[in-house]
C-alpha cells in the first residue's frame, strides 16, 4: 500500500508464490471503511488478478 501526498492509495496484491502471500499478509492492516473520511475526487482501486 502507496500513499502519495495525502491523497492517493494504491494496493498491490501479490500474486505468484505463496511465500509473496505470506509476506503480504503479514504487513497487511484492515480499515474499516465506513469510519474513513474520504476527500471528493477521483479514485481508482486497482487488484491484480
């Protein structure tokens, strides 16, 4: 997960080895989205896959 001023979060998934999914699981956290504010603007979520 990528913050760029403030703003912008991009979340990568690993895909591949199960050792990647490990590894991201592990520095993973969970939000609850209904307790974020979140600013007017553009968003893009992007999921590998």
């Amino acid at each position: 997960m990528r913050e760029e001023q403030g703003d912008d979060v991009t979340i990568s998934m690993a895909k591949g080895s199960s050792s990647n999914k490990r590894n991201t699981e592990a520095n993973a956290i969970e939000v609850e989205v209904d307790q974020v504010e979140v600013p007017p603007g553009k968003f893009n979520l992007k999921l590998g896959g």
